[in-house]
RNA sequence: GGUCCUGUGGCCGAGUGGCUAGGCAGAGGUCUGCAAAACCUUGUACGGCGGUUCGAAUCCGUUCGGGACCUCCA
C-alpha cells in the first residue's frame, strides 16, 4: 500500500484522544485482544466486539502491516464473586452437568471458533489457552514478589495496589482515583486476607473441591482474574506491544491490573494504544451473560427467537455491525437489522456488477476522491460506517455507469473495481450470500421460470401470474428485468 | 453515592462552529401486460432552558432522559 494512505489515527483510551499509529517496531505490529471465557455460548455482543477488531485487524494488514494477532482463551474460569470462596465459573458448571471442566472448554471454544468462522472473522495468529500458560503466570507473579508488589497470604498471593500507587498511577487507564475507589469499596466476605479491598489476587489458593487447580510456590491454586492475558501478552507480543483491544467492560478493573501487573513485573507500560470497543444493546441495555438480557448468533441465523421477525444470515449482521462505529453503542433491533439487509444487498448487487461494467473512453467521474474517501474513512480511527457510507457513493456511481448515465475508461474501472473490492471484501469481511446454491432446486427454478417466460410471450397472463404467485407462497421472490428473470429466496 | 459516556428526522446511525453523511422506511418517477424487483429524485433532524459567537445541533453552563463502569462480563 502507498505511504502516504498509511496515516492512520487510533483513539487511545489511555490518552483519551486520537493519536498517529506509529508502531513500536517498524512495520511490525503486535494485537492483542482479550477473548472469551468459556463457560458459555457466545452471545451477539461478543461477537460484535470480536468482529471489530477483526476490521482493525484486517485494516492493519491491508495498509502493508505484518500483525501479530493474538487473543486469548480463558478456561481457567474466572471468580464467581468474592462471596463464594473462589469457586470458578468453568468448575462450577462442571459439577452441575457432571462433566470434566476441559469438556466444557471444549464445547464453548468450537461454539466460539464455529461462530465467528460464520461471522468471517479471520482467525488470529496466536490462540494461547489461560490454562496451557500456568507456568508463565507462576513466573510472572515471582517476578512482581520479588519487585515488592505483591505479597502471599494462606497460600494466595494479592497484588498490592495501594505500594504500586505510591511510585506509580493506577487508575491511568479507567480514569479513576484511588481514593474514591477505597472510599467506594463495600466489604464482602473472604477479602479479609487483603491488605486493601483494592488488591486483587494474583494466585488463589484453591478449596480442597475445587477442580481447577495446580501446584504452585505458594502451594495447590488457580491463578487470578487478570494475570492470564499479562503472562501470554508478554510472552508473545513482547513487554511492550503495540495495541490492545477489548470490549468497554474490560477497561476496569481488568485492562488497568493488566498494566499495573505488566509494569510492576517487567517496569515497562505493555501498551501502547489501548482500543476499546463498545457494548451491542439489546432493549437499550448491554448484552450479558450473567443478566440474561443476550441473543445467542444461532438463533439469529434460524431467526429462532422471539425479538426476531425473521432470520439472518451471518453477514448481514457483520454489515449491520459495521454500520456503526466500534466506540459507540448499537442497539438492536429487528428492525435495525432488516435495513440493513435490504443496503447489504444494495451493496453487493452493485458491486458483483462491477465486473459487467461497459467501458469509455473517458471518465465522467475522476474515482481518485472517492478512493480516497475510503481511506480517509479507515485512517480516522477505523470508522466503518464513513466507509459504507462512501462505498454507497460508488454503489450510486456504478448503477449510473451501469444506465449509461456516467462512463469509465477500462484503466480506472480495474482500479476501482481493485479497490472496492479490497475494502468490501478484504477489510469489511464481508462475502456474498449465495441464495441460489441449492442445485436441485436452480434446476427447477430454470425450468419453471422458462414456463412461465413462455406463457407470458403468449400474453396468458392467468398462468404467468399463477406461477409469480405461487412461487411467492413458496418463500421464492420473482425478479424481472430487461437482462431476463431472476429470482430469490425471500 | 463516585467516575465516565450519551440524547440526531418514522427506525438504525455518522459528522461538524457557517458547506448533502449514509442505509432502511415514506413520497414521486422510470421500467413493466399488471405487479414485484431494479434504478432515479426527494426529507433541512440534531432532548429542554440559558450563555459565548457575526453565526451552534456542533463550545460553555444548567436541567431532564438513557447507558456503562465501580462485582464476573466483549
């Protein structure tokens, strides 16, 4: 890609402004994004955020960028809550289905992997596993004892967040001040051991019933809440990493022990750019597991839930999810979702005719902008929804040429067919739906519409329209135009 | 209670101190045997009240509403 569509800004939550992306080493960059925990389903506004930083992925690599893309799986469980003894979700589930905790790991990451494939997520280059680094998180709670920033407590060892402040600034990234977060603490049950209610656990020790667990120094625990993505971010990006990602609910507490852990173990900040993308909402409020207030992608693509009208295919809802930038809200809808359907297809109609476009010998409209546009768009910090947007321009472009209206010579149709075809396909991650992809059924299809061509060159408008209508009931929408009938799956 | 975000036309959703966002729906048109589809045209909206300014929906104050985090959560 050209130097000059390489000044791309990303909104850097730890400064709370766009910022030139300048990554640490040359035309190297390193991504991490916090993944799931596995002790469930995905649920749509996972996925959203998951599909996010797939764009920011994809954008990064278009720009000529060699990314190193790692998110993590968490099937260490996390902590129930302070209250229960430090029971982790994975166990818990475990017991209640009478299955090994590694079978529901099992499950809920194929779910996952299966899910976003359909979303057309690009995989990442690393998939480490919390449980498949217990060691490099055993070293690195060493190395922050051994700095003085953490301190071990019947067999678990807590972060001291109160010492690490008085050198350092926790807080840096969440904007919080450490005073009104002991001002605002309530006390529970088991944080007796903690010196601070602040401090969060770094190892815990594990309850003789728990399944989860592993021998330690500081004797047989699970590690914390936190330390899995410091351990495999270190290990795999380096102390310091260019960008880091993860749904707005992850910024605190857990994105700001990331960084005093990282600090406090290695001295450096890990990260450079923080990313955080927002929340989907459903009925005005955030999607979540634990509130129920969630719809699972399956029943969106079976249309098998009662918010729905109908079902979605997975790509639709990836335009849907790009028709909004990834720092503000999206509430959806069915409603929301049907128009984007019907500008999704709008969209790649145009664009599949891009290849059928009759050439000039001039061009009415210079192309030059609008591709321009496109990368303007991308470089203000990824904002998809400028691009769709722009590529309606074009959409607006092609259908002119397509009438006649406009013209291109060959040499800017192959550089703007290059082009949007690398933004819709290579950075939106879209595809095409293929409807017609039943065999059987286009055969038959072929014949029936010859039929009733046939009747209609006879003017037996009783037989043509019996068939239009029949067709209709059958879920299968006629379509007539000057280049001959096609038809589609309503 | 603390910290922060947000309120845009029927719906979703960008953006900006003065210059059309875009999509969907609606309206009109072209096409068509009639329709549908497709395509074209079309909408001066920015919560209320003050203030700053030549000019604010965009900045400031205030007020009302919505939301996030402060406990696991993308």
């Amino acid at each position: 890609m050209e130097a000059q569509n390489r000044n791309l800004s990303i909104y850097n939550s730890l400064s709370g402004e766009k910022e030139v992306f300048t990554p640490i080493h040359g035309n190297f960059v390193g991504l991490y994004v916090c993944g799931p925990t596995v002790y469930s389903n995905v649920h749509l506004g996972n996925c959203r955020t998951f599909i996010n930083f797939d764009l920011v992925y994809r954008y990064l690599m278009h720009l000529g960028y060699k990314v190193r893309y790692v998110r993590n799986i968490t099937d260490a469980g996390h902590l129930e809550d302070d209250a229960d003894q430090g029971e982790d979700k994975i166990a818990k589930k475990a017991k209640l289905q009478q299955l090994e905790p590694m079978e529901i790991v099992q499950q809920y990451t194929v779910d996952f992997h299966d899910t976003l494939a359909a979303f057309n997520n690009l995989p990442p280059n690393i998939e480490p596993t919390a449980t498949g680094h217990i060691i490099e998180q055993i070293e690195m709670i060493q190395e922050i004892i051994a700095k003085g920033l953490a301190y071990e407590v019947n067999g678990s060892v807590y972060f001291d967040v109160e010492k690490y402040n008085a050198s350092e600034n926790y807080g840096e990234l969440s904007g919080r001040k450490i005073e009104d977060l002991i001002s605002g603490t309530r006390e529970l049950d088991g944080q007796s051991e903690k010196r601070s209610p602040l401090d969060f656990a770094l190892w815990k020790n594990a309850a003789p019933e728990h399944i989860m667990k592993w021998p330690s120094p500081w004797g047989i625990g699970f590690p914390g809440w936190h330390l899995e993505c410091s351990a495999m971010s270190t290990k795999y990006l380096g102390e310091e990493f260019d960008i880091h990602g993860g749904g707005m609910d992850l910024k605190f507490p857990h994105h700001e022990c990331e960084i005093a852990q990282g600090h406090a173990a290695t001295g450096k900040k890990p990260v450079k750019y923080w990313m955080h993308a927002n929340m989907l909402t459903l009925n005005g409020k955030k999607m979540s597991k634990s509130t129920g207030n969630n719809l699972l992608p399956g029943e969106l693509f079976s249309g098998n839930n009662d918010l729905l009208e109908k079902a979605f295919d997975p790509m639709v809802v990836r335009f849907f999810i790009m028709q909004a930038h990834y720092r503000s809200t999206l509430d959806f809808t069915s409603e929301a979702l049907t128009a984007a359907e019907k500008g999704f297809k709008r969209l790649m109609e145009a664009v599949q005719s891009l290849s059928k476009l009759k050439t000039s010998a001039s061009t009415s409209t210079p192309i030059t902008p609008l591709i321009n546009s496109f990368y303007e768009a991308m470089n203000d910090d990824f904002n998809a929804p400028i691009l769709v947007a722009k590529l309606f321009d074009a959409v607006k472009l092609i259908n002119a040429i397509n009438d006649g209206k406009a013209s291109i010579t060959q040499e800017d149709l192959t550089i703007l067919s290059k082009e949007i075809n690398a933004f819709v396909f290579d950075i939106l991650g879209l595809k095409t739906i293929n409807d017609n992809d039943d065999s059987s059924l286009s055969k038959v299809m072929e014949l029936v519409i010859d039929m009733r061509q046939t009747a209609r060159e006879n003017k037996d408008w009783t037989t043509s329209d019996k068939i239009r209508d029949f067709l209709a009931e059958a879920g299968i929408q006629i379509k007539d135009s000057k280049e001959g009938t096609n038809w589609t799956k309503i």
